[in-house]
C-alpha cells in the first residue's frame, strides 16, 4: 500500500492492517457499544520520509493522514464516515 504522505511502498506495515481488519469483524461481532459503535482508526505505519503517522480507516479501507484533533471521533476526511481516535493521538494542548 502507497504511503499517504511521500508514495513509497514501505512505510505501511500491511500485517498490521490485516490483524486490525480481524479485530474489527470481533468488535462487530461483539455489538460493543463504547464509543457509539464507532470502530477506532488503525496506526498502519509512520511515513519514513515525513515522520508522520499513517491511518487505516475502517470504512473506506484507505490509508489516510494523522488528524489532530481533540475530539473522540473525527469524519474520514475520505469517506466522511465517523471514526474515534485513540486516546493517546489526540491532541489535548
């Protein structure tokens, strides 16, 4: 998969993804209802060139740029589709 930031093949780690994708068939599974039934966006990698963190999103299956956000749950600025961040990438300050 093509890096969002710089097009190089090897910054995504592409197991990553296909271990997120099967905890998401669970979460589905399981109907959990934290964050509304909104599934957490998947870290596939950092950009070698730019340091930049790369995202997975649930909905669209696309890799797409770090958001920096405060708030819990973002739109897919692909799909437009809710997504939540993990807790520990938003940005508090």
């Amino acid at each position: 998969m093509e890096c969002p930031y710089c097009k190089k093949e090897d910054c995504v780690d592409e197991y990553i993804i296909e271990f997120y994708l099967k905890t998401q068939e669970n979460f589905k599974k399981r109907k959990n209802t934290a964050l509304g039934g909104i599934p957490v966006v998947c870290e596939a990698g950092i950009c070698k060139t730019t340091g930049d963190k790369i995202w997975f999103c649930p909905h669209c299956k696309s890799l797409i740029n770090h958001i920096d956000s405060y708030e819990a749950i973002v739109q897919c600025p692909k799909c437009h589709k809710d997504i939540a961040l993990p807790a520990t990438n938003r940005t508090f300050c």
